[in-house]
C-alpha cells in the first residue's frame, strides 16, 4: 500500500514496469489452446497482483485532479480490452469508459508499420483528464497515432497505462510523464493471452505466453 502522503515521484517510481524475470518462465496451464504456446512468461496471478498496484497507483495520481469529474479511460481495441477491464475495476475513482480503434498489425506477426484510426472516441475530451489504456507498447507507433490524434482535442492530461513494454526505442519515451504508468518490460518475442492475439485468435488466454514461431511461420506460408 502507498502511504497518503505518496508524491508525485513515488506515484513515477512505482508506476514503472515490473521485469519479466526469466525465472518466471513456465509451461501453459492445462487449457484452451495451450498446444501452441511455447511458454508461459507472466502468470495469471501475476496479472492480477500487478493489475491491482497499477489501479492503486492511478488512484492516488488522479485523486487530487479529478474532484469534480471523472477519469476519461480511452481503451484502445481490440488488445486492451481484457486488461482495461480488470484495470477500470481497480481504480478506486469515478470513471467513464470509451473506446478507440487503431490497427497496425492486420493478421500478421509483423507490424505494418502504418497505423489506421478504425474507431474514434465518441466522449469530447476537451478539459478531460484522459488516460489511454494499451495492451502493449512495441514499435510504440500505435501509441503514437494514438497521442497525436488525442493531443489536439486539448485535454487536460494525457497520459498511458500499458500493460506490457518491449522497452524499444521512439519518441514518446522522452516524455516520461506519459508513459507513467507500465505493468510489465518483457523481452522481444512474440506474446499472446490476456487480450493479445494473433490472427484473432488466443485472447481469452488467461496469461501472456509465447507463441510458437510454428504457428505463425505455417499460417503466412499458405
Ligand atoms: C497491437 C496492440 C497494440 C499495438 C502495439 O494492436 O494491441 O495496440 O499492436 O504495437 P506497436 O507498438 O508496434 O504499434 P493491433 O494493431 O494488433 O490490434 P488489436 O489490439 O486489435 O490486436
């Protein structure tokens, strides 16, 4: 528990992501789909034990600035949505909820690299202080499009909730402020569960695991 005089530094510090420690590494669960997972690299005990200090630590920064509002929570689809749900449940202020639609990846394991807004916000969030939630921040260019699109309705603040953080490289980084508020660095490998997917599939995993590059390697060579 953070204590009621947590600062502003302390509400920074504890907001940064947790290591993925390799010793952590362990095989699927019995369970849906767990023939494709390689391993298992964040639990869902882990999940919800982090997902409960990441919502203890946003209320405590938000608390003093949103006495006469409500937190605009911009869940970003389809990833986030499994994430956003536990995370808006463990935020202890008042909240409203929409959704955005940015897609970069399509079917594959790869970025495109061009990101297409799908679907817009329907809540005006001008004077709002609003936080993204995402999934997970790789080649960061969907957090991007998603910041430059937001940044010019004039909100309040702005600021991000990931739940994971391949810790790459690109701009935003040099905002800290923004990036505030991360659940998990993991390595570079290609993760899904707990809202992650590929091709649609592996959602409701309720972990995030690796996927096998076989499955991916067969599906884009038919
Ligand atoms: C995934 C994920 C993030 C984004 C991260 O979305 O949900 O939004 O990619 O990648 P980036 O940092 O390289 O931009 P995707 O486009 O696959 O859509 P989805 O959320 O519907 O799975």
């Amino acid at each position: 528990m953070m204590s009621d005089s947590a600062t502003d530094a302390d509400v920074m510090r504890l907001g940064q992501p947790v290591v993925a420690d390799p010793a952590w590494v362990e095989a699927a669960p019995p369970g849906v789909e767990r023939e494709d997972i390689a391993r298992v690299i964040i639990s869902a005990e882990r999940i919800a034990t982090r997902v409960r200090a990441l919502g203890e630590i946003i209320t405590r920064a938000y608390a003093p600035l949103v006495v006469d509002s409500r937190l605009a929570l911009v869940i970003t689809l389809r990833g986030a949505a499994v994430f956003a749900a536990d995370l808006a449940r463990a935020i202890n202020l008042p909240v409203e909820l929409d959704f955005i639609s940015a897609a970069s990846y399509g079917d594959s394991a790869m970025t495109s690299g061009s990101v297409r807004l799908l679907k817009d916000l329907e809540t005006n969030i001008e004077g709002r202080h609003v936080l993204i939630i995402e999934d997970i921040l790789d080649s960061g260019l969907t957090l991007e499009k998603l910041v430059e699109t937001l940044e010019v309705r004039n909100p309040a603040s702005l600021r991000v909730c990931a739940l994971l953080d391949k810790g790459k490289p690109f701009p935003l980084r040099t905002y800290p402020q923004a990036l505030a508020f991360t659940g998990f660095l993991i390595p570079d490998e290609f993760v899904v569960g707990y809202g992650l997917d590929y091709a649609q599939r592996y959602r409701n995993l309720p972990y995030v695991g690796i996927l096998k590059p076989d499955v991916y390697m067969r599906a884009e060579s038919e």
